[in-house]
C-alpha cells in the first residue's frame, strides 16, 4: 500500500470518529431509514425511495443489513425480479410495478435494514428499518402457596408473572390492591429475567417480592403486560390472586350460633375465634357449678362445641384457650355466659279427676321456666280455648263435659318454647254408645267386619249377640271401640246384630240393620245387546248393496205375469218400483196369506219391493 492509500485511510477513519458537524459545505449527511412496523406472520411491503423514472426502477438490487454485514436478497432487470439463494428466497416478490418489495410471513429474525440501489454508479441508496411486533399471551399468575409471614426481615416472594411469546421483550407493572408498585429498599423487589424462544419471540418472567404486614392478609395482587403494536400501545393483566399472610395471635374470643335467645331443642354451635392466622390450636371448657372449676367438653373436628338438642344443663359459663403451637403461648377468651330457656314439665292437679253429673271441678296447671310464662287451657277434642290462666273451673257438669283437657305453658318472648300435659275428666254414668240404630250394606255369604263405640265412667266393656271374632281397643280412658268380625247368613239378615255395653252403673245398646246390595245389570250383557245391534245393521246394509247391484246388472226383472196393476199418483209416474219375486211354493204362499185368503201387501213376505227413487 502506497503513503497517498494509507494517508487516506487514516483521514477516512478519522472523520468516521469525529461528530459531524451540521451545516458543513461540501457533507452530506445519511437520510435516516423509512420505518416500517409489522407483525409477525403478516407481510411487509418495502417501498424502493429511488427516483421513480423507468431507468432507476428497472435495475435495482435489494440488500439486507445485519450486524453491518450487506447481503444481496434480490435483483431488479428490466421490471423482472429474482431472489437471491438464502433465508429470503422464498418470501419475497415484486409489486406497484418493481417499485415495491413485498416479504411475506415476518419472523423476529427480519427486524433489521432493508435497502435497494440503483444501476448508476455511486446511485443513492434508499434505507428501511423494518420493526417486528407480537403481542404476549396473557400473563399467568401463581402466587405462593408456602405464604408469607410478617416478622420476615427481608421481602418475601408473593407470587411469579409470566408472560410468553411477545415480541419486542413487553414491561411488566405490579399492582397491590389497584395500585402500581415501584421497587422499594427492604420492602419491595422485583426481579424480572426473559428467555428467547426458538421462534425468536420472548417469554418474561418476573417475581414481586415483597414485606407484608397484617393489614395485607386480604390484599390483591395482579401484573399487568404494556408492549406496543404497530396500531399502538395495548396491555395485559392477569387475574387477581391472595397471598397467605401469617402473623401471631394476639386476642381469642368465643362465639355462639344462633344469635339471640336460645332454647330446649335447639342445634347450638360454639367456636372459638382468634385475631392470628394460622389460627391457634382451640379448646372450650365450661365452669362446673359445683366446684367452680373449669372442665374441657368435648369438640369436633374443626374445635367446634355442637348442643343437639340444647337442654337448660347446657347453661353456664364457657371460655376458649387458644394455644399458638409455633410460639407455644396461651391465650385465654372472655367468659361467656350461655342461657338455655326451658320450660319444665307442666303438672296438672287432680291428675285424674272423677266427678258426678252436676257436680263442679277446679283444674291447676303448674310449671317452672327461666322467662315469664303463660297458661291456657283448650278441649282436646276440638281445640278450643277454654280459659287463659293457670285456673280451669267447670261447673254443672255434664256427660259430655267428660274427656280430654290440655294445659299449655308457654313463654311468650321466644316463640316455640311451650309444654302441655293432658288430662281426662271421668263423668260418672252408664254407658253412652255412640248410635242407637245404623244400617249396613252387606252381600251375602261375606265377612263383616262391624265396630260399636260407647263411653263411660267406669269404663264399660261390649259384648255382641252373635258368635264371631270381638275385639276391644281404648280410645282413650273412658271410651272403648268393639269390633267383630261375623260371616253374613239368611238369619243374620232377618234379626241385625246388637252390641251391648255395661258398666257397675248401666248399660246401653246398639242395633245394626243389615241390607243385601242391589244387584246391577252385568256390563257385559249390555256389550251384547250393543254388538247383536251392530251386526244386524251391518247385514241389512250388505243385503241392500247387492239387490241393487243384481238390479244394475238386469238380474231382476221389473214385471211378471200375473201381477197386481199398481196405479201410482201421477206425480210419482217417474219412480221406479222393482219387484222381487218370492221363491216360496203356492202352498205356503197360501198359509202366509192366512185361513181366511186375504192378500198379503206388496210389502210382506209373499212380494218384496225396493224403492229405487233416490
């Protein structure tokens, strides 16, 4: 190399390293690159920026640069195209009449300059910058299951975003609660890292660490991908996720469902809350009346005290220990005070009262409750309230002022909570039956099943006049129910049955008249009557159809000799009369026509004629 070359070169090298400076005559400074942007997998349309006469278009050659390395992709001859051998081969084809370079399914790898040059020599290139863009899938959230507790002296990982397949690398934003968060010395780190797919896309992944305190137990967190388009800025955000917070317990408490006043039979629940999470290890125990000491019940699974059914012993006082198994310190709730109202069994004086008829009674119902009661008494068999009060008088009593009497004890303030207790009124006197006289339907040869009911005081017993199968049941104390089961017989019929019922101060009796059911025409000899009917008209209308099919065809003739002249109305000239001849002989032509020789009508048997008018 001669002195002028290096001299040269060295000058060359020099002004390469030197700003320029604007403004400078005789420098022209390098147009910056058309941009184009474009998403991957859609196809780029490069636009030569060359004079756009016939001769600059017509020959040109198109360039790649990557890494400053120029590499020939594709020539221009007169208006005919031609791919260069490599990675562009088969993506690229002239438009717009060679003015336009069109590359087809972008990848991440053809972000780089593309320019085209004209014949001429020292010809002024023309420069593009092609930008690839993909958007990320959405970003997928995982928080840590391990959880976080608050006395950590450095943050601790709350949960990984990740966010694959975009291009270029997209920036992620942590939020907590709707609020972005900025890295934050010894409370808030966040350590992003990316990995370049085989496609040349991006996957990026961050992890939000972080220092949490109790208020953060309910705390939401979510990322949130920014990364641009051609059409613009766009985002991502992932779902919202809650992070395990732990922290000590500093207070217990005892809780009791359901709320408000509570009574016998209820399902009763007490479990024991803390302020810590994890919560601490729970037992409850109650004060004993008694000794004043404090006994641990028994709880279920979860430490919950289950009352099925509640009953006034479960009143009391009741308390919670919490024990935290991580600092092995105790914690004890405030005494709670637990009432079960009751109502104790009601007690009704006389317990079985008798009296005379006329004769006066006084009923008392007693019971204890822990609230205020009331009393009322009601008919047992209707239902009726007879008086509100503790107190039931009754006087003038009468036979049918026997039986049933209900006291109810109830406290008004907790609806639900009542007792009652029954108690029957004995009336003394004869029996009393329940009918005089009753008729029965029976068929003869069953077995009937009969019944006879009578009340009394004393009790009465029942006795029947015919032999059969009796049996007694109590309806209540003083009235009893016979049946008798007894097979139906001609004499049965004719004498009924009677039931009798006794007792030490009478007797009364009972009749039952027995009737034989009517018998009722057997459905199916109707059905018979019904389908000879049916038939019947089914043959006289078969018959009919052939007598005139034999008369359509001239099988029978309308006129014989010796034949009765029939003068027809001049209005009915018209109508046709057919003649049907009888088979029968003389002889019974003669007895059919009677003893006496009078001559049947065309109409009977001996001579048979079928209208054929209509």
């Amino acid at each position: 190399m001669g002195l002028p070359r290096l001299v040269c070169a060295f000058l060359l090298a020099a002004c390469c390293c030197c700003p320029r400076v604007a403004g400078v005559p005789g420098e022209a400074e390098q147009p910056a690159p058309e941009l184009v942007e474009v998403e991957v997998g859609s196809t780029a349309l490069l636009k030569c920026g060359l004079s756009q006469s016939q001769g600059n278009l017509s020959h040109v050659d198109w360039f790649s640069v990557h890494k400053e390395k120029r590499t020939l992709i594709f020539r221009v001859r007169q208006g005919q195209g031609q791919s260069e051998p490599g990675e562009y081969e088969q993506r690229l084809s002239l438009q717009d009449r060679g003015a336009t370079l069109a590359l087809t399914q972008v990848t991440p790898q053809d972000e780089r300059i593309f320019l085209c040059q004209g014949k001429r020599p020292r010809s002024q290139e023309y420069r593009i910058r092609l930008r690839v863009y993909k958007a990320p899938e959405e970003p997928n959230i995982q928080v840590n299951p391990l959880g976080i507790p608050v006395n950590s002296k450095e943050p601790e990982e709350v949960a990984t975003c990740v966010g694959r397949n975009g291009y270029p690398i997209p920036q992620v934003i942590w939020y907590k609660n709707g609020r972005p968060l900025k890295e934050e010395k010894n409370r808030v780190h966040i350590q992003s890292s990316q990995t370049v797919e085989s496609s040349g896309l991006y996957t990026l992944q961050s992890i939000l660490k972080a220092q949490l305190v109790k208020e953060d137990k309910d705390a939401q967190f979510y990322c949130e991908l920014n990364y641009r388009l051609p059409s613009g800025n766009h985002m991502k955000e992932s779902r919202e996720v809650t992070v395990p917070v732990f922290y000590p317990t500093e207070k217990v408490w005892l809780e009791v469902e359901p709320v408000g006043m509570l009574k016998e039979g209820d399902r009763v629940e007490i479990r024991c809350l803390a302020d810590g999470n994890p919560p601490p290890h729970f037992s409850i125990s109650k004060q004993n009346p008694s000794t004043r000491e404090a006994e641990e019940e028994t709880t279920n699974d979860n430490g919950v005290l289950v009352l099925e059914p509640a009953r006034k012993e479960h009143s009391g006082r009741y308390e919670c220990q919490g024990l935290d198994l991580d600092t092995m310190i105790s914690l004890l709730s405030e005494p709670q005070e637990l009432l079960v109202n009751y109502v104790s069994d009601v007690r009704v004086s006389p317990a079985a009262p008798e009296r005379e008829e006329g004769g006066s009674l006084t009923l008392t119902c007693e019971a204890e409750s822990s609230q205020d009661l009331e009393f009322q008494w009601l008919r047992e068999e209707t239902g009726q309230v007879l008086e509100r009060g503790p107190v039931l008088q009754l006087h003038d009593l009468k036979r049918e002022a026997g039986g049933g009497y209900r006291c109810v004890a109830s406290v008004p303030s907790i609806p639900g909570l009542n007792r009652t207790q029954l108690v029957n009124v004995a009336i003394f006197g004869p029996p009393w039956m329940a009918f005089k006289e009753r008729k029965v339907r029976v068929k003869e040869n069953m077995v009937l099943n009969l019944s006879c009911e009578a009340s009394g005081h004393p009790r009465p017993t029942i006795s029947w006049n015919v032999n059969g199968t009796a049996s007694e049941q109590d309806q209540d104390p003083q009235r009893v129910l016979s049946t008798l089961n007894v097979l139906v017989t001609p004499e049965l019929l004719e004498t009924g049955v009677e039931c009798t019922a006794s007792n030490d101060l009478g007797k009364n009796t009972s009749v039952l008249f027995l009737e034989l059911e009517r018998k009722l025409p057997e459905p199916e000899s109707r059905g018979v009557v019904i389908v000879a009917v049916i038939v019947c008209i089914l043959v006289l209308a078969v018959l009919g159809a052939v007598l005139y099919f034999l008369y359509k065809k001239g099988k029978l003739p309308c006129r014989r000799s010796g034949k009765q002249e029939i003068t027809l109305p001049p209005s009915r000239k018209s109508e046709f009369v057919v003649e049907v001849k009888s088979d029968k002989l003389p002889e019974e032509m003669g007895l059919l026509q009677g003893s006496s020789g009078d001559k049947r009508a065309p109409g009977d048997q001996g001579e048979k004629y079928i209208d054929l008018r209509h």
